[in-house]
C-alpha cells in the first residue's frame, strides 16, 4: 500500500478515536535531541526530577529507546477549558487547579485510545507498535514539532495554530515506514506574553525554563518545603500552573475540547480550600480515584493548599489553618505555621507560637515559626 495512503488511513483511524491532530516523524534528524537534554540536565534545571538523568540515554533519541523503529506517529488530543483564562480569575479564597488535572488522569484516556489506533494500525499493515504517554523516556514536544503538530514555544510547550496550548501528547513508534511531515514554522514571533506573566521568573531566556522556579514543578515534583520566594507568587494555585499557557495569544482559536473525561469533576467545584485542608489520607484518595492528582499524595497536596490559604487574605479560613497547626505531618504543619502568619496579627501569632512552638520537635517547622 502507498504510504500516503496508509498515512490517511492512520490519520482517519486517530480522528475517530477521539484526536484532534496527527502528525508523522522520522527517526533521522533527531541526534540533536541528546544534546539539548545534557545541557538542560547540567544546568539543573531539571531540579530534582533525578528520572530524566537516569533515563537520559534512552531518552536522547527514538532510536535508544527502541532500535526498530521506523517511523513516529504523534497524536495530540485537545483538553481546552470554555475561557482560556477562567481558572486565573478564582477568588483568592479559592484554590485553583491546573485545566489539564480537572478531569479524568489523561495517561489513562490517551493511553486507551493509542493502544485502539497502535491495534488497529497493527492489525492492517501487520507492523509492530509502541505506545507512549508520557511516562516513558521520550521527548514528546520535540518529536511533535517535528511531525508538524506544532512548534515549541517560548515557554517550551507545544503550540498549535488550532488547539492553541491546551492539548496532551501521545506517540506511537512503529516498525511501517511512512514519509515524515515538515516540521512546524515557529510562530512566537516578538511576543514573549508567557516570559513576563510568569509570576515565578522561571525562565532563564526564551525556550528555557527553570523547573526549580517553575509552580507546576514547585506543587506537583518538589518534595520540600516550598521556598519561602515562591510561596506569595504561588498565589491560590494548589495543583500545576497555566499562567503562561493562558497568555497565549494562539490560544483564541483554540476550541472547547470534545473529550467528556477532561471535564470539571464536581470535587474541584469552588470553593476548594476549606475543604481540602481537611482532608486526610483516606478522604484525600476517595478524592481523587482516577485523577492526575492523586499522584502527589495528600501530603504535599495540603502543604499547596496551606500557602493558598495565607495568600487569601481571608480570615474565615484561620480556624482550617489552626487545625492543621497539629497536623501528624510536619510539611503541611510548617506551611500552616507561614499561613497563619499571613493571616492574623503579630500579636495573635505570638499567642499560637507560645502554644505551639514547645512542643514541635521538627527542626523545619520550628524554623517557621523563627522566621516570623
């Protein structure tokens, strides 16, 4: 069969399982992937994600991931929110997650509808497959400018001229030879919208960025106290960051997403704080069944949502901070601490610390409470 044809048949199959582009790639032309990757790896910008150096070489390049692949198949399914800009407008006393986490875990939905496509694909030209999502060690963004899904922006997040920022990556590695597509014509221009709104000044220059600084990788991969410089910027975000996706200007011809799984879960419904600094373990996993989220444990997720809290300025949200002053975990209970003091006078604080600060044997949280 021709390749392009089996290209359109590929395409079709992808379209009807729920993608809303599809680009191809070859494996040629891609040695330089390996190298940008080693200079972000020395640079440390890659904080404490030790995965991406441990996987690094299988990472580099297709090829060292699967030495038979022949041809790169990138799908992208769009998860665009009704206004581009709607989770930033949250009041301070609610938390706000990132638009990709609000619904089902995408790994589990793009997943499903690869394997039905990589089956298909399988079945008809009788050639061996691999699916991808994103928790392999492959290079998404690069191989779908590559395959012509987009260009990397700024921000280093893929762009589409038709689904703007907001759509998921998935790949497909396969053994049929398919002609390649051109790769996408960068299209930022002299825009650098997403650089400036960036609240955290996460990158070092255009096309980097600083995962250290970064509030998706400071909410979601950090384990730690979050830096004391971060946590007023970090505003009511509790989960993830899409600042510099929403200022995107391409992102207005982004249509809403047909897909039913990424939809508003009725638990992330505002308000959000005050109910979720409550939470424990148990409540925290019945929470989030299926979600994204659930993937930071309730730990760290209530530590997110304590810097929230302080940043509200709200004075109906002490008592839930108060509460977590007792927290058995001392991460949420050094959060708690720095809320607090947001939140109350220097005189009251004082009262809590005289309270509190005997008995608290951990040296961070007792650090907090120094600190003020």
């Amino acid at each position: 069969m021709p390749e392009e044809n089996a290209k359109d048949i590929i395409r079709a199959l992808a379209l009807e399982a729920g993608f809303d582009t599809v680009g191809f790639a070859s494996p040629e032309g891609l040695d330089h992937l390996g190298a940008d990757l080693n200079g972000y790896l020395e640079s440390g910008f890659h904080g404490s994600m030790t995965w991406m150096e441990t996987h690094a070489a299988r990472r580099s390049h297709p090829r060292a991931l699967w030495g038979d692949v022949r041809s790169i198949v990138m799908l992208g399914m769009s998860y665009a929110p009704g206004e581009a800009s709607a989770p930033l407008d949250a009041p301070r006393s609610d938390g706000v997650v990132s638009v990709y986490a609000l619904g089902k875990d995408y790994h589990d939905v793009v997943k499903k509808r690869l394997k039905r496509v990589a089956g298909e694909l399988h079945r008809r030209f009788g050639e061996e497959v691999k699916v991808f999502v994103d928790t392999a060690p492959v290079m998404e963004k690069p191989l779908a400018a590559h395959a012509g899904l987009g260009w990397q922006g700024k921000h280093t997040n893929l762009v589409s001229t038709q689904l703007g920022s907001w759509f998921f990556l998935g790949a497909i590695f396969t053994t049929l030879e398919l002609a390649a597509d051109a790769p996408h014509a960068d299209r930022c221009g002299s825009c650098q919208a997403c650089l400036d709104a960036c609240p955290t000044k996460a990158f070092p220059a255009p096309h980097q960025i600083d995962a250290r600084r970064c509030i998706s990788y400071l909410t979601i991969e950090h384990k730690e106290p979050i830096d004391l410089e971060f946590r007023a910027p970090m505003g009511n975000l509790i989960y993830g960051c899409d600042i510099c996706l929403s200022v995107c200007p391409w992102n207005k011809f982004a249509k809403v997403s047909r897909e039913m799984s990424f939809t508003r879960r009725e638990v992330l419904d505002a308000p959000l704080l005050k109910r979720f600094a409550a939470l424990d373990d148990a409540g925290f996993r019945v929470a989030f069944a299926g979600s994204p989220i659930k993937r930071v444990g309730r730990d760290r997720f209530v530590r997110n949502v304590m810097i929230a809290m302080g940043n509200s300025g709200d004075l109906d949200l002490v008592p839930d901070v108060v509460a977590r002053l007792n927290d058995e975990v001392s991460l949420v209970r050094g959060m708690a601490v720095w809320a607090l003091s947001k939140l109350v006078s220097p005189a009251q604080f004082e009262g809590y610390r005289a309270q509190h600060l005997p008995d608290e044997a951990d040296h961070h949280v007792r650090q907090e409470w120094a600190r003020v």
